[in-house]
C-alpha cells in the first residue's frame, strides 16, 4: 500500500490546524448541548460521588501497578533461568 507524501508547508500546516481546531468547537458545541443542568443541593452529591469513585479508580490502579510489578519480576526471572539453561 502506497501512502501520499505529503510536504509540510506553513500554508498546509495552518490548513491543518485549523480544520482540528473546527473540529474540535464541534464537538465542544456538541457536548454543552448534550450536558443537563443540575440544581446545586443535587451537584453536590454527584461531585461527592465522583470524587469517591475517584478514590476507588486510585486503590485498583495502585494495585494493578504492584500486580504489574509483580508479573515483570516473574518475567525477569524466567528469562534469567531460560539464559542460564541455555548456557
């Protein structure tokens, strides 16, 4: 599959930038059309939950890192021992 060069000039450059940049509003335009308006005694128990779930996301990544860090060591160990059988 051949794949157009293109050469990067100022003048394509700008294009660029400035289709991403119409692009972009849309999708701003369409998120604030999309959002619903809540009163403030009920926005402040949807921050509160957001902010639990928050800490919730926190544990489960710290502990998806110790169980990756876990994992490589293993990894390690095994190659380690495949490179000692081999020699």
């Amino acid at each position: 599959m051949s794949r157009k060069v293109r050469t990067l000039t100022s003048d394509y450059l700008y294009k660029l930038v400035k289709e991403e940049k119409e692009k972009y509003e849309k999708d701003v335009k369409a998120a604030a059309a999309a959002t619903r308006e809540v009163d403030a005694d009920g926005f402040a128990d949807t921050l509160e939950k957001e902010v639990d779930h928050l800490a919730v996301l926190k544990i489960k990544e710290a502990q998806a890192k110790i169980a990756l860090k876990r994992i490589q060591e293993q990894k390690t160990a095994a190659r380690r021992r495949i490179k000692k059988l081999k020699s």
